[in-house]
C-alpha cells in the first residue's frame, strides 16, 4: 500500500481477497461448445426428418 497525499494506492494482489484461478474461462467455453453442438444436432435432425 503506498499513500499519495490523500489518495491510496492498492496493488491488484493486495486488493482481491484469493487467487484467480481461470477455471471460469474453461466452464464457460466448453459449455459454449457443448450447447452450440447440441443446438446444432437438434436443428439438423429435424431438419433431416422433414423432406
């Protein structure tokens, strides 16, 4: 922590409570992935079914 007349200056680190990890990165690309494949196959086979 550094003070600057009034002001305080916090580092990133100092200022979150725990660590970053990205595993939120992770959930939410493999669950974009999975719904678009799904959503895809829904749509192609009803697709496939109707002609």
């Amino acid at each position: 922590m550094e003070r600057q007349g009034d002001e305080v200056h916090v580092t990133t680190d100092e200022v979150r409570g725990g660590s970053t990890p990205h595993i939120v990165r992770w959930v939410l690309g493999i669950s974009l992935i999975l719904a678009i494949a799904l959503l895809s196959m829904t749509w192609i086979t009803g697709a496939m079914s109707v002609g």
